[in-house]
C-alpha cells in the first residue's frame, strides 16, 4: 500500500516523474467504469476513505472567528482500478473526472465557501489505490466558552461531508495522525491545546468533525479578573483598622474601593458580554462590589453608634469595629471557597 503523506511538494515531484500523459480513458471505457458510482469494495468491505490534514496556516481573526489554511489529502481504494494501467497515471485537471472522487466539503461554521489555492493532484496507482491532493483556505466561526473567562476555550470544528453520501450508499471517513505542530502559530492570546475527532453517524452516513481546542493564555488576566478585585475588597475593610477621628480617609478608601470594583466589573462584562449565560467572571466581580457596598453600609451603622460626632466614642461604636473585623472576613472567605471549588471544577 502507498503511505499517505501531506507534502504537497512531493506529490508534484512523484507527478513530474511518472508517466501523466497515459491516458485511462480506453481501459475505463473498455471496463464500463462508471465514475458516478463509488467503489464496491466500499459497500461490501465497509472500506474507509483515509484523510490526513497538514495545517500551513493558522489565525485568530476578530471576535471568535479563525482562519484556516491546510492541505487535505484522501486516500482510498478502488478495485475497479486494478491493473487497470500498467503505470501510475496522474491525471490532469481536466480528466478528474474520469474516476470516482468522494467530494469532501467542509461545512457547518464556515464564512463563505473557502477556496482551494492551488490545482488538484490525483494520482492513480496500478494497485487501484487513488490518492488526492489540494490546499484549501477557509474562514470558520469557533465555539467559545466564554463563561469560564479567562479559562475559556475555543472549539474550531471542521465539519466534514461527502457530497456523494447525500445520494447513495454510505462512506465512512478515518482521519490519520494530524501533520503540522499548531503551536508554532501565534493565536492572539490563545494557545493550542489539543485536536478532537468524534466520528458521527448522521443519517446513515458517517461524517468527520475535527475539533481545534484552543484555550486562552491566562495569567495576566486572571490576575486582573480575579486578584485585582479581592485586593480592593480588603482594602475597604481597612476603613475598621485606622482611627476613627480619620473619618474623611475612612470614607476615602471605602470610596475608593467602590469605584476601583465598578470600574473591574464594567471591563469584565465589556469582554464577556457576548456569552449566552452569567459567566463567572461577572458573578465574582459582582459579588465584590457587594461585598465592598457591605463594608460601605456597616461603615455607616458604626458611625451611627458614636455619642459625639467627632471625639467620643461608645462601646457600642468601638464594639460594632470589631465585629466588622471578623464578619466581613469570614463572609468573603466562605465566598471564596465556594467559587473557586466551582469555577475550577466546571472550567477543566
């Protein structure tokens, strides 16, 4: 059997080679060959039609949209084709359709058509195996999990189809180990992680999706997202600690607290204000701007509590402080828990 291979350039090297000016055409006809029908070896062995994928180029777009460039090679088996031509015979653009080609689309998420890049190789071996060759450039929309943010992922799938199975018997389709290392390709702030291929039965036929996993690079946001908004939370709580007679620095860092959470939360819903769903984004730092607006409201019921505005202060005043110190503490820490436990079981 002929090893499957996704440089192209070799291909055109094996086709400069051998002898393309053979012409199938009287073998075929003397056969009866019928292109339009697919191999029988295919309904009676159940045989697949092998694809391998070389990825030459790849990029992040706006928003969660990709661009894709691979070469797409298919290898199956013919028997009709055996012996057929004592030579390998390549066939020109013109004569492809002479032998029987699955017609693999990819569909389901794609912008537009996609376009192949350079002319079709189909090369026919004496052995009945066919094997063909071209480049193609699509645009596709990915799935997002823009709940998890910023441990989100983007799922790029390739939807895979033979026009042939619409109308007859089934084919089924093996992808082979994918070519091409995807972390050389720099993804705006995301980073491969992994590629999936599910194969599905859908009406009778068998299709291929081939899933590109990408999941965001996520230190520097988790860090903004995430630890920026827990700071600001203990610092409000700062306003118990220092001297009362301070009341304008007390009022100042609770303030200040308030609008340094606002300004967070207002940024996070600004990025995942696409996702069909709260993500945990949003919930964390909304629940930091109560937490500070609780520091804000004890604040005030402390200072109800004093006996002279300015100097005397009541055990009631001086008792509300430190229960402040450990009730707003021990609510945040609950909060804590319970999210992280959460988040980091739900976005894995």
């Amino acid at each position: 059997m002929i090893t499957l291979t996704s440089n192209y350039i070799f291909n055109l090297y094996i086709a400069v080679c051998i002898a393309s000016d053979v012409s199938l055409r009287p073998a075929l006809e003397r056969k009866q060959y019928d292109s339009n029908k697919a191999p029988p070896n295919f309904i009676t062995s159940k045989d697949t039609i092998d694809i391998q994928l070389w990825f030459y180029n790849v990029a992040m777009l706006e928003g969660n949209h990709m661009h894709i460039g691979f070469a797409m090679t298919t290898k199956w088996f013919d028997n009709r084709l055996v012996n057929v031509s004592n030579q390998t015979v390549v066939l020109d653009y013109d004569d492809l359709t002479m032998v029987w080609l699955p017609r693999l689309e990819v569909t389901k998420g794609v912008i537009g058509r996609g376009e192949s890049v350079m002319t079709p190789i189909v090369i026919v071996y004496k052995n009945g195996t066919v094997m063909n060759e071209n480049f193609k450039e699509l645009n596709i929309v990915c799935d997002s999990t823009i709940q998890y943010y910023p441990k989100d992922r983007l799922n790029c799938t390739l939807h895979f189809y033979s026009i042939y199975t619409f109308s007859y018997s089934p084919i089924y389709l093996r992808l082979l180990p994918v070519e091409g290392d995807l972390n050389e390709f720099i993804l705006k702030g995301y980073k491969y992680e992994d590629i999936l291929c599910p194969n599905t039965i859908i009406d009778g036929n068998r299709e291929l999706n081939i899933t590109i996993v990408l999941h965001r690079q996520s230190h520097t946001k988790m860090l903004i997202t995430y630890l920026m908004p827990a700071v600001l939370v203990m610092l409000s709580w700062v306003t118990f600690f220092i001297d009362p007679l301070s009341v304008p620095a007390r009022a100042a860092i609770v303030m200040i607290s308030m609008l340094g959470v606002c300004n967070l939360l207002i940024s996070v819903i600004t990025i995942t204000g696409d996702a069909s769903e709260w993500s945990y984004a949003e919930i964390y730092n909304i629940c930091c701007v109560c937490m500070v607006a609780l520091a804000l409201f004890f604040m005030g019921i402390c200072d109800m509590m004093r006996v002279n505005k300015y100097t005397v202060f009541s055990h009631q005043y001086q008792a509300c402080n430190k229960i402040c110190r450990i009730i707003l503490p021990s609510i945040y820490l609950v909060f804590e828990i319970a999210f992280w436990v959460q988040y980091n079981s739900e976005s894995k």
